[in-house]
C-alpha cells in the first residue's frame, strides 16, 4: 500500500482547506469575545453566526485529519510494504471515527440552532459525542497496540532478527562515545 | 485542619523535595557513565518508562494552565486531552520500538545521536541538538518561572517567609532540580517522575470527586449553569470554534511524536518485548490525571457565573483557588506538591536532553568525536543551563516577559515540527534524505520563530503550530519524493525492515 504518496495528498488537501479558511471572511467573534460580566473569561457568542457557512469545511478538515492520524498508525505498523493483518482493524477505526466525527458535527449542527439542551451522562449531545463516542474510538488503536504486539508490532521473529543484527554488530561500529574506562581516566 | 492549610500545604512541598534529594543521592550510586547519565544505562522497567513519559508531558500547564484553559474556553481545552490519547497512540506505533531497536543496535545516548545515525549526516545531528536546546531553554525557563511562582505564593503565606522575593524561590527551587538531575542524571529524572506521577494520578482522582461534589446538582449541575450563561461554552468547541479546536487537534496530536524529551525516554526501556505494556500504563495515567484538569476549570466556570465564586483574577488562577477554598487541606497538600511534581517532572527531562545537545552532540556534530571525560561536562553543562534557564526567567520576568513567551512558544509547535517528519516519519521511510531531514527542521525554526517575533495571527482560527507543521511535513515529503533514494546502512535498513 503507497502509504506515503497518500500522506503527501492528504497533507496537501489539508494544505488547500487551510488556504481557503484563511482566504474565507472570518466570522465577527469567530474565536470568541471577552465576556461581557467576568473578566479572565470568554464568551461563545452565537455558534450559528460562527460555524454556519464553515461547517462543512471543517468537517472536510477534521476528516482529512483522522485520515491522516490513521495513515501515520499504518506507517509505524507497517512491515516491507505489508500492515500484517492490521489493515481492517485500523480501516475499521478510520470508518469508525469519521462516522463518531460525523455524528459529533450533525448533532453540532442541531446544538446551535436550538435553546434547550437535554444532557447526557452531564454533557450537552454533541460534547457526549466527543468525549464518549470519538475519544474511545482513538483509544483503540492504544487497544490494537497492546492486544497485537506480537502480531503486529513485534513477532518473535523480528526478535531473532534483532538478535541476530547485534550479536553481529562489532562495538567498533557504534556510535563514538568514550567508554567508563576512559572517562575514569 | 482548617486552621493547618498553610503549613499542612508547606510540609508537604517540603517533604516532596527532600523526597527529590533522597532519589538525586540513590540515583548517583548508579550513573557511572555517559550512557548512564542520559540514558540510564538502557535499564528502565515497564511501569517507571510508562508513568514518565505521561508526567514529563502534562507539565504545569496539565495542572494550571490546563485548568485556567477550560475555565476561560471551556470544552475547547478538551481537544487537548483527546490529542493526548491519539498523540500517544501515534507515538508508540511510529517511534516505540524503532527508536528502541535503533539505541540499542547503535548505543544511542541522545536523540539527534540516533538521527546521525539514520541519515548518515552531521547536519541533520547538528539541527536536531540545535531545535532541541532552542527549545528546551524556552521550556526550561517557563518551568523554573513557574516552580518559583508557585513557591512564593506558598511560602508568603507563612509568617517566616511573608517577604520571600522572586529571586529567593528561583535560586531555592533551581537548587533541588539541580542538584538531583546533576547527581543522578536521567536515573533520577525517571524515578522522581514515577513518584511525580504516582502524586499525579492520586490528586486527579481526588480533586475530580471534590469537584464534582461542590456544585449542587454535581457535573450536571456545573454544565446546566455554564450552559445557561453561555451555551457554546460547553459545546463541543467551546468559545474557540470549531477551527480552532480542530487546528489544535491536528498540532497537539501529531506534534506528540515529535517531543524530545518523550522520544529519548522510549530509548532507555530494559527489554524491547516489554514495551507491549507501556501505551497502557502511559494511556492511564494520563487519563486520570486529566479528570484534574477537566473538573476544575468546569466548577470553576459554574461556580463564578452562579456568582458563588468573586471573578478570577487571571484564568490560571482557577486551580489555586479552587484548592485554597474548595479542597479539605490534606488534599491541597497533595496537589500543590502533584504541582510541583508536574512542573519538576518537565524540567528535569528537559534539562537532560538540554545537557546532551549541549555536550555531547553539538560538540560530535562539529568536532566528529565526543569530548574527553564527558560524563564530567554532561554535570557541568547541567549545572550551567539551568543557571542560564533561570537567570533567563528573571530577566524574562523584570525586564521583558515577551522572551519566556517566545521561547516558551517555540517548544511545543517547534519539536513537532522539527521532528515529526524528520525523526517520526524518517525512521519509518527509507526514502527519506538528510537533505528532507535538515529542511524540514530548518523550516521549522524559520516558520515558528517569524510566528512569534512578527506576532502573526492567522485567519480562520488555524494555530501558527499547525502551519508550520503542515509545512515541514510537505517539504519533507516532497524533497525525498524529487530526490534520489539514499543509500542506507545495511543495518540501519535491517531495523527499518523489522
């Protein structure tokens, strides 16, 4: 899999929303007012004013990004140009966490424009979403890391290789660096 | 108890330095040499590797800053946290055990060591130690300001101590992180942070139960009352906006895998089959020193809209009162000494791989030998760039605060920069040239610096870090992709295929 040419698009997409959000007006208190009673605090102000032409820009951005955290995972795990059976685990996790990200925008989307908000475990919807829907979905890939060392990041062969690269490796060769008996004398 | 805060606060500040003296002194019995000094002999456990890679990364700021960030932006700062889970993730599947495999095959004592390595390039050694130190002495200065500030404000409260200057609490707080990085090295850098992160862990817990319990109605209670007065606050996005969260998201996160003093700590664990264990230990820790900073600026930011609670002075100022008012006295104990594990815990990491560029790299890079007696210089240059930290977040503090700043800001946004592509990406990329390398970390210091000295804001909500890290990214990216593949190492390219 061309995991790096797929970086360099996806950081070069990343590149082109950046430039089209810097050229785009910015919304009068896009990044919040000072509070209008209590100092050291700021204000939201109305997020309907704020986010509405720019939603799905940034919705773009944000996928563009999960994309890239996921391509940069499979860059680690990667073996020769392989992923070692890591590939639907982690095509599962970017589907999973562009679907935690959409559903976060969506109930964003219905979050501005209403006045009541039910909570849920203490948090407005589309925070619940984030904090209990797209933050465990990252959290898999910590999961995939320790269920699948052995599998994935570092089989025991590799191990033997390992062995095998040092036991060859002359003390000569290394990098310089005045061994104890030197630095007694 | 009531009437005990002071002192109960003060004993336990004390007690947690003379906890770091005593760990300075053990550590020393086992630094003999170079290796040991910054590496601690290639001998670090599970469970002490784990905790100190999430202590040296929440810092003061996860214990401070972070807070007075939710009480001013409310759930903006949360992004930060979620960066941290993805951050880490990232950082074990990229460097874990590459950087590992590469210390040990090729006796690595430093990072831009393994660098020099990897691209068979001086240059690209010599701009990682540079990037490192620039950034390090901005850290460094922001953390020894902020030990000393923390000090005084204790310290003041007391009869003994009510004139205690500045300058009295850099030299007392300066004098202990010196004297145990000095004696002890990295050794006793990853020991006190394994205590510093212990203290951590317990006092999230703990301040998330209080919090949590001073606000009637509970967390739904503080988020009902934030909501009322300003609904974005608690939204997903806070009062930052959507750009700018996720701007932070993407800098925060992948900026992780770029952090010097994190990358050398994945170099000295004992066994490379053990650190199947570290992302839990590292994952978990953080997790639940963040209920800290979460809870505590939400209650905070109830409390003063309810009008329970006078403003606050400065948003930073959210912790510490919360703990002088809300916290029985036993647990602000706790806490302000989990504070000054926090900014300790920082501070001694940097100033060791600080001391390693100092030492040991810049002078291979230049000279293509280490110095003579070099286990003595790595003490001396410990010594001497914590007194210049120090001296530098005087002058920074009476004379001109913008310098800290500046530096300060170089850090973060600067090591993602300099050493994602290079280092993150590098190590994993055969492809990639020294030529890429040394761009991209040159770009890095180019583009964060302007930033800051031209104090360029950008449209659209996007973070200066985030634009310079996109940029090193591509140019790195791009320069291999035109370049000629280079010719490896067979054993660096051996490591590369495992």
């Amino acid at each position: 899999m061309k995991l790096f040419p797929i970086l360099m698009v996806l950081l070069i997409a990343i590149c082109v929303l950046a430039v089209a959000s810097i050229l785009l007006p910015d919304p009068v208190g896009a990044r919040g007012t000072d509070h209008p009673e209590f100092a050291n605090m700021m204000h939201g102000g109305a997020g309907e004013a704020k986010h509405a032409g720019r939603l799905l820009l940034n919705w773009v951005f944000g996928v563009l990004m999960l994309l890239v955290v996921v391509v940069l995972i499979a860059i680690g795990a990667r073996k020769g140009k392989g992923l070692r059976g890591l590939r639907s685990p982690l095509g599962l996790t970017a589907l999973a966490s562009i679907v935690a990200w959409t559903c976060l925008v969506i109930s964003y989307k219905e979050y501005m424009t209403t006045d009541s908000h039910a909570l849920f475990l203490a948090l407005p919807a589309p925070s619940a979403v984030m904090l209990y829907g797209l933050l465990p979905v990252t959290a898999l890939l910590t999961v995939f890391y320790v269920v699948g060392f052995r599998r994935w990041i570092l089989s025991e062969d590799d191990l033997a290789e390992y062995e095998r690269l040092l036991a060859g490796k002359e003390p000569a060769e290394r990098t310089p660096e005045p061994s104890i008996a030197e630095e007694k004398r | 108890m009531e009437a005990y805060r002071h002192p109960i606060i003060l004993g336990s500040v004390i007690a947690y330095m003379v906890l770091c003296i005593a760990v300075g002194l053990w550590a020393m019995r086992r630094t003999k040499s170079t290796r040991d000094f910054f590496m601690a002999g290639r001998d670090i456990g599970i469970f002490v590797t784990g905790i100190a890679i999430f202590s040296s990364a929440m810092s003061g700021f996860g214990f401070v800053g972070g807070p007075g960030l939710v009480f001013s932006l409310g759930m903006s700062s949360v992004w930060m946290i979620m960066a941290g889970v993805t951050g880490y993730a990232i950082v074990h599947f990229l460097m874990g055990k590459r950087l590992r495999l590469f210390a040990g095959l090729f006796d690595s004592v430093s990072l831009p060591d393994a660098v020099a390595v990897r691209y068979k390039s001086e240059a690209a050694r010599f701009l990682t130690a540079l990037a490192i130190l620039l950034g390090v002495m901005g850290y460094l200065a922001t953390q020894i300001l902020a030990m000393a500030m923390v000090l005084q404000s204790i310290l003041q409260r007391t009869a003994a101590f009510a004139d205690i200057g500045l300058v009295a609490c850099v030299a007392i707080s300066s004098s202990v992180l010196i004297f145990y990085c000095v004696t002890g090295g990295i050794v006793a850098s990853v020991y006190t942070d394994m205590v510093q992160g212990g203290i951590m862990v317990v006092a999230g817990v703990l301040i998330f139960v209080t919090a949590i319990s001073v606000v009637d109605g509970g967390a739904a209670g503080a988020a009902n009352l934030i909501m009322a007065d300003d609904p974005e606050a608690m939204g997903p996005w806070g009062t930052l906006g959507m750009m700018g969260c996720i701007s932070w998201f993407f800098m925060f996160s992948i900026g992780y895998a770029g952090q010097p003093h994190l990358l050398t700590k994945i170099m000295m664990i004992r066994r490379i089959r053990d650190y199947r264990f570290i992302p839990v230990v590292t994952l978990a820790g953080y997790m639940l020193t963040a209920l800290l900073w979460i809870s505590i600026g939400l209650v905070m930011r109830a409390l003063v809209v309810e009008g329970v609670h006078p403003g606050l002075s400065a948003a930073d100022a959210a912790a510490p009162e919360f703990l002088q008012l809300y916290a029985h006295p036993l647990l602000a104990g706790v806490v302000f000494a989990a504070l000054f594990a926090a900014i300790m815990s920082t501070a001694d990491g940097f100033l060791n791989i600080g001391a390693a560029a100092l030492v040991h790299d810049i002078p291979v890079a230049i000279r293509s030998r280490s110095l003579q007696n070099e286990l003595f210089w790595a003490r001396v240059g410990t010594i001497a760039l914590a007194i210049v930290a120090a001296l530098f977040a005087l002058y920074s503090y009476y004379e001109n605060q913008r310098l800290v700043a500046l530096l300060g800001a170089f850090g973060w946004g600067t090591f993602g920069a300099a050493l994602v592509p290079a280092v993150a990406i590098g190590f994993n990329w055969k492809r990639a040239t020294s030529a890429a390398a040394c761009v991209a970390i040159a770009s890095s210091l180019v583009v964060n610096f302007a930033i800051e000295v031209f104090d360029i804001s950008i449209p659209g909500g996007l973070h200066g870090g985030t634009l310079s890290l996109l940029v090193s990214m591509v140019l790195f990216l791009g320069i291999s992709f035109a370049s000629k593949p280079p010719d490896l190492d067979p054993d660096v390219e051996a490591i590369m295929d495992l």
